[in-house]
C-alpha cells in the first residue's frame, strides 16, 4: 500500500507540473468565464486565432453545461455533428482533431464524474468517441 501511495503522489506531482494542466485550467476557466457572461444575459463571440481547433470544443461544452438538452443523448449527438465533427473537422490537422476532441471529452467527463444523474450518456460512450471518433 505503501508504494501504491508513493506512485500515486508521484503522478500527482508530475500533473501539476506538466503543460496539459495548464491548458486545461485555461479552457475550464475560459469555458466558465463564457457561461457566466451568458447567465448574466450578455452576448458572446467565441472566437480564437491562435488555437481555432480549441473554439469548437470551448463552444460546444459551454451548451453542454447551459442546455440540458445537449446532456440528453439526442443533443450530445446533435451537439457533436454541429461543433465538433463538422466540415471544420475535415480541415484540420489530425493532431489537432484529436486535441479538440479531447480537450472537450474531458470537460465532459468531469461533469459526469461529479453529476452523473443530469446526463443520460455516460464515460463509456467517451472513451468509444476517443476510441473511434
């Protein structure tokens, strides 16, 4: 049990220490700061020159997390054609398809992990979507 604890602590630090956190913090804080501007009713632009594989993962789990309808497995899949496997999809590198794609499943998935009962998809259909997408 004892090393168990060492190699998890160890992981840990090398997650705070690692560039994936700091994009992640970033698009959660992004994702966060678009929600509140829409729930105090302001209009907003997503729009991102520099990382425009990102705009539609930060666009897409912002409805995520204000539309229930995109929690249901009808609007996931609605939701998913529309922003993210799109024509823009098409055009993009492969690196970056992925890095969309998993930048928006793992927001996704942190939502599910904390409330699974307001989504009627679960992480299986993540990890397929990972997996084949």
């Amino acid at each position: 049990k004892m090393l168990q604890r060492l190699m998890v602590k160890k992981a840990q630090e090398e997650f705070v220490l690692s560039p994936w956190r700091k994009i992640m913090q970033k698009y959660f804080g992004t994702v966060l700061e678009i929600v509140s501007l829409l729930r105090n009713g302001e209009s907003v632009i997503i729009q991102s020159p520099k990382n425009h594989h990102v705009t539609s993962a930060v666009s897409a789990f912002v409805q995520v997390l204000i539309d229930p309808f995109f929690r249901s497995l009808t609007g996931f899949c609605v939701l998913l054609e529309k922003e993210i496997f799109n024509q823009r999809w098409l055009t993009k590198t492969v690196v970056s398809r992925w890095v969309s794609l998993f930048v928006f499943l793992q927001g996704v998935y942190e939502c599910i992990y904390q409330f699974p009962d307001i989504f009627e998809y679960n992480e299986n259909m993540l990890l397929y979507l990972l997996e084949y997408g």
